[in-house]
C-alpha cells in the first residue's frame, strides 16, 4: 500500500471482487481484501446496513479507538459545535 508524504497509508476505494453468501449465510472476505485491511482469523467486524441494497464492515478495533477518541473529547466537540452556531 502506497504511503504519503505523512507516513499514513493512502486511502483509497478498492474493489476486491464479489463473494457468495452460504447457505448458514456466511461470506467469505477475499484474501486479497483480507490482507490489504490486516484483517485476521477472529477479527471482529461491524456490520452497517446502507439502505436496502448495501452492506459495509468496518474493523471493530478501530471504531472503538475512534469511539474511545471522540469520548475523551467531548467538551472540546462541544464548544467548536457551539461556536459554529453562533
């Protein structure tokens, strides 16, 4: 994965091919996907419905860290929520 000047990996959309839901309505990510997210056997995932037609995972790692950042910020959110009100 190609990094910017920054040192943070490029983001970027990536199409990894399709997949087939199993008849214990499993699917399998590809290996290809598997590897470019770091993603490994027992990883949790969240699950997000988009509307009626999309599905979209999201490592549960990093919610969390996003969820525990946010947390620890509130009162800063809260005041640039204020004063963009104003």
């Amino acid at each position: 994965m190609k990094k910017l000047a920054t040192g943070k990996p490029e983001r970027r959309e990536m199409v990894y091919g399709t997949t087939t839901i199993g008849e214990k309505g499993q699917v399998v990510i590809p290996a290809e996907a598997r590897k470019a997210l770091g993603l490994v056997p027992g990883e949790k995932l969240l699950v997000f419905g988009m509307g009626r037609e999309m599905l979209a995972l999201a490592k549960l790692s990093d919610l969390e860290r996003f969820a525990s950042h946010l947390a620890s910020r509130v009162e800063a959110i809260r005041t640039v929520i204020a004063e963009s009100s104003r």
